[in-house]
C-alpha cells in the first residue's frame, strides 16, 4: 500500500501582526484583496490567507509614513492578472518591476503602506 505521508513542511507562519491608523478601514481592505474575515472588532481584526496564515490588525496611535513597506508581502498565482483585477478595484497599484526572484508591484492600503505583492516561486513540493 502507497504511504499517504504528508509531504508538506511541518510549520507555517501563523499569525502575522501589522499596527493600523483605522481598523475597519484597513480589513475592508484586506477583504478587497481576497483575505477572508476571521474575526473583526474595534481594537482588533484577524483575516485569513491561502495556507491558514492569520493578518491581525491592530490599532496604532504611531503615524504610519506613506510608502512604509509593510511588514509582510503578499505572492500571487498570476500577477498581471491579479494587478488588473486590483485595478478594476481602484487600488492603484504600481507598474510590474522584476528583480532577481520576483515580479511585483505595489499597492497602498488605508494606513499608507506599500504592500509588495509578488509573482510565486513556491517549489513543485507539496506546500
């Protein structure tokens, strides 16, 4: 009988922390960009990724500089598509550039930060 041994890694990022200007602003945001709603108050909301990842965001009294990268990026299946369908969303994101692992380009959420937004490079191993 074949094994059916999972042949993912065995961790995953877990929850991922990003300090905002207005909580509801940033997770209608987040839900814009596909994230799925967990859970959401005033001082607190938590959106779900591909892969369980959790985006907690949280109130800053700090003022957040426009272009600040933030504090994680995204990867995306198809990145020319992805950016379009942003755009149809009016999220204004950048033009595509390519570095040496990635295409990318940019969007900004509510609080002003940059949020990178990646082509994938995930292996043909189980993820």
């Amino acid at each position: 009988m074949e094994s059916t041994a999972d042949k993912r890694p065995p961790v995953w990022i877990g929850h991922v922390f990003m300090p905002v200007v207005d909580v509801k602003a940033s997770a209608a945001f987040m839900r814009k960009l596909g994230m799925r709603e967990i859970f959401e108050a005033e001082d607190i909301a938590i959106l779900e990724l591909r892969g369980g990842t959790h985006l907690l965001l949280r109130p800053t009294p700090d003022h957040i500089a426009p272009d600040t990268v933030a504090p994680f990026d995204l990867m995306v299946d198809d990145l020319e598509s992805s950016r379009e369908w942003f755009e149809s969303l009016e999220l204004t994101p950048s033009v595509i550039k390519e570095d040496s692992f990635h295409q990318s380009f940019t969007i900004r959420d509510p609080s002003g930060y940059a949020i990178i937004v990646n082509s994938s490079h995930v292996s043909n191993n189980p993820v």
